[in-house]
C-alpha cells in the first residue's frame, strides 16, 4: 500500500509541475504584469523600462500598427538602451522632421512574425549559428546564440542581447534586448 501511494503522490506532483508550467505567467517586464491578452503597445505602456520606446512609438506614429492584429515579433530595447546611444540622438529621432529616420530605426526592430525564442533557436541551428531576420523596416539582423542567450546584430554591427525572452502579447511577442538596433542609414 506504501507503494501505491509513494507513485500516485509522485504522479500527482509531477502532473502539478507540468499544469503550472503550461500555465505559467508571462514574466514581469520594467516591473509591471505583462498579459497575454494585452496588445503589444497596452504592455509596453506599463513597462517602467520601456518609457523611451513608448514614447518613440507615439512620435513615430507606429501606436496603431503595434495595436494591429500582428502578428508581430518587437525586439524591444529598455530605457538604458536608449542611453546607449550617442547623447542627444534620442532628442534628435523624437523631433517631428525626424519621423521617416525614427520609423525606419523602429521597424528594424519588428517583425511580422510570431517568433518565440524556441523558434529563433531553431532557426539558429538550422542556419548553422546565424539566421538572418528580416524586419518591417527592411533591416537584416544576425540572430545568434551565446551562451544560451540569442543575440541579434544589427546592420551597424552593433549586437543586442535578449535580456527577457517569450513575453506574450495578443498579437505577438516582445522580447526585451539591451541595445538599440540600427539600419544602415
């Protein structure tokens, strides 16, 4: 009888692990719940890391497109990234006669694609360690993976890292990177 018990109890936990994982939340981003039944833009907004994004999106006029059906896959660069860039190129990109160059810098970081990390994985491997990602915006990136991270270079070379992966949207995904990617301008 002790066995009997031992294995539905062992049964039981691992049914339990298994429902939870399935279940399991979208991770916190910028310290705000991120829901899977938000669009890509109502996320962003809660996100206290993703302001400076936010704020690009609004200039740029892209709120509507990001709040569209999708599906989209935005590699989404954190308020430090933004910092990153040389000082002032933020001013410059928000002004209103910089819309065209503020809309290419933040199409190159979409694509029209639902694309969780196991499938950028996957393409990684099947490429032999760089896939190229086409985005909306026309920019190839180099997606790579190091140390268990994917990385993506951009058209400068410039290399961001996916600090937050796989965060659901309800029209796509967004993962969290740590530079700003930049077309060939």
């Amino acid at each position: 009888m002790t066995k009997s018990v031992l294995r539905t109890l062992a049964l039981a936990t691992v049914f339990s692990v298994a429902t939870v994982n399935a279940f399991a939340a979208n991770p916190k981003v910028g310290g705000a719940a991120m829901y899977e039944n938000k669009n890509i833009v109502e996320n962003a907004m809660n996100s206290k890391d993703h302001t400076t994004l936010v704020a690009a999106v609004k200039a740029a006029g892209l709120v509507e497109t990001l709040q569209g059906k999708g599906p989209f896959t935005v590699f989404a660069p954190t308020n430090e990234a933004f910092e990153k860039l040389p000082k002032g190129t933020v001013e410059t990109l928000l002004k209103p006669e910089n819309k065209a160059q503020l809309t290419k810098v933040l199409t190159c970081h979409v694509v029209a694609a639902d694309a969780m990390s196991s499938a950028i994985e996957k393409m990684i491997k099947d490429d032999k360690g760089t896939h190229d990602v086409k985005t909306v915006g026309g920019c190839v990136l180099k997606a790579k993976e190091s140390k268990g991270k994917i990385t993506l270079t951009d058209e400068t070379g410039g290399v961001a890292h996916v600090t937050i992966a796989d965060v659901k949207q309800s029209n796509g995904v967004i993962h969290v990177i740590d530079k700003v990617l930049l077309p060939k301008m």
